[in-house]
C-alpha cells in the first residue's frame, strides 16, 4: 500500500476550507497566519509561499513578512513582539534556518506559546510530553495522519522512530506513545540499528541521510514512514541536476513493508495541511480561553 500524502492533504483541506468558513461566520473574523522569513534561502522562499498560498486558498488571513538577511535579530525580535500583541493574529511561524547572527532559540521562546502553530516552544514540547494538549509540530502531525490511513493498529505495536530531533524524532514518538504503541527512539549512532529496525511493527525513519535505511532493515509487512527529504545527484544525467529522495532505499523497501510512503508525495504534503489545522485549532483555542 502506497501512502499517498498528496492526496490525503488535499482532503484534509477541504475539509479544513469548511471548518475555517464557519469560524470566520461565526465570529466575524478570519484565522490569521503571519510568518516571518529572513533572507533569501531559495528553499525557504518557496515554503513560505506556499503557506502563504495555502493559507489564504482556505480562507485563512495569511500574511507573509519578508526580512533582508542582513536584518538584526533586534528587529526580528520586535516583530515577533508586535504579533505577539496583535488579537488578530492567531499563528505566528519563524521561518528556519535563520541567518547565523540571529539566535533561533530566543526568537522561537519568545513567541507566545498560544500562537506557536510550529509547535516549536519548550512549553509547547512540555505539553506533549505530559500529555496535555498542546499545538503540536506538523510533520508528526501528518505521520500519524498517515498511519490512520494505513489501517495498523498502534496499541501494543512495536514503533522504531531513527531520529531525535526536537521536530520530528521526539514528538512523533509522543504521538505514538499516545496512541499505546511501545516506541524506541534511535539514531546514527544506535548499535545494531539494522536489526532493531527488522523488529519495528511501524518505522519512522527520520534521520537525515539519504536512503540509509535499507530493504532488509524493513520487516515484513511493516508500515514505514519516511520522513526524510534529501537531494542527491541525478544519476546519469546532466551536472548540478538532483533528484529527492527519503531516508529509506523506497524501491529495496516497498518489496518488504505492508504500507510506505513515497518521496516526495508521502509526508511532505501533510506538513502545510496541518500547519494550517494548528492555525485553527490556535484560533479556536484562544476564542475560548476569553
């Protein structure tokens, strides 16, 4: 089974279209987005704007503030400041990487955390641990979305998360957890990883390297999620051309698992969706809390 994030992104936004149309009915006002970019990184300049796009394609006010490069992290710092402040704004997204004399960290806490529609804030992260809600990052949002539509049973499932970052390792495995599977967290330097990997039920591989899980790391009949998102040399073809591809070898794989998600077209599709399902639920959440 193929699990095709393109397509279930697309109805997750109609379905979010509906949900945002009758908020703003209700109360007399659009979600509002603001997400800052600073610089010119050609790869952050398309996500933006597709968020932007997307946003305001569902009905969501999306704003997006462009900073030069050589903009200090005082000014950033202010802006974030000033959305912080302003009711109408519900979601507040930083843009990373920033450039290297801004430090990331001071300017993601001081986001407030009902605003954090990235997920990103210690408060945030502390909430999900303790498993209370919270706004949760997208891309574990939209792997457990995926593993919905694969059918398997998570309770008691033996889950492999390769990968420890505070974006996707960790908070996926909070999901999981959650959901009552029996999750172990591993990485680069885990020993044995081809074999703990052969005794994941479900594999999330989100690690960095490009296919470095290979098909006999995949246990028959298991659901492999594969975040990974790397470009490497087109082979064979002219220089300086790439072609993506995920943490998992998909061909050597999808001989192997019961359900696995393509690259691109599996997760990365799911992030902006959610993205803007955490910009309602932010909306919703701080109308309440009034």
């Amino acid at each position: 089974m193929i699990l095709d994030g393109k397509k279930l992104a697309e109805s997750l936004r109609e379905e979010l279209a509906a949900k945002v149309s009758a908020f703003t009915a209700k109360h007399g006002r659009a979600p509002g987005l603001e997400v800052i970019l600073v610089g010119e990184d050609p790869a952050s300049q398309v996500y933006t704007r597709n968020k932007e796009k997307t946003a305001n394609e569902l009905g969501i006010r999306g704003v997006l503030h462009r900073l030069p490069v050589d903009a200090s992290e005082e000014t950033v710092l202010a802006l974030v400041k000033k959305l912080n402040a302003d009711d109408a704004v519900d979601g507040i997204l930083v843009q990373l990487p920033l450039p290297k004399h801004i430090a990331e960290r001071k300017v993601l806490e001081l986001i407030d955390p009902a605003k954090d529609v990235d997920g990103f804030h210690p408060m945030n992260a502390g909430l999900l641990a303790s498993g209370l809600p919270a706004l949760v990052p997208c891309t574990p949002v939209g792997c457990m979305h995926l593993l919905a539509l694969s059918g398997v049973e998570l309770s008691g499932a033996h889950a492999v998360v390769v990968g420890r970052s505070n974006i996707v390792g960790k908070p996926v495995a909070q999901l999981l957890l959650a959901k009552n599977a029996t999750v172990t967290i591993a990485h680069s330097k885990t020993r044995d990883l081809p074999e703990l990997c052969r005794s994941a039920d479900v594999l999330v591989a989100a690690v960095g390297r490009p296919e470095m899980i290979r098909g006999d790391w995949v246990k028959p009949g298991a659901v492999v999620i594969d975040v990974g998102i790397n470009r490497v040399p087109l082979e064979g073809g002219e220089p300086g051309k790439t072609r993506l591809v995920g943490d998992v070898a998909y061909d050597e794989a999808k001989a192997r698992a019961g359900a696995i998600t393509p690259v691109p077209g599996g997760v990365g599709p799911m992030t902006i969706a959610c993205l803007m399902q955490n910009t309602l639920d932010a909306a919703t959440r701080r109308i309440a809390s009034r």
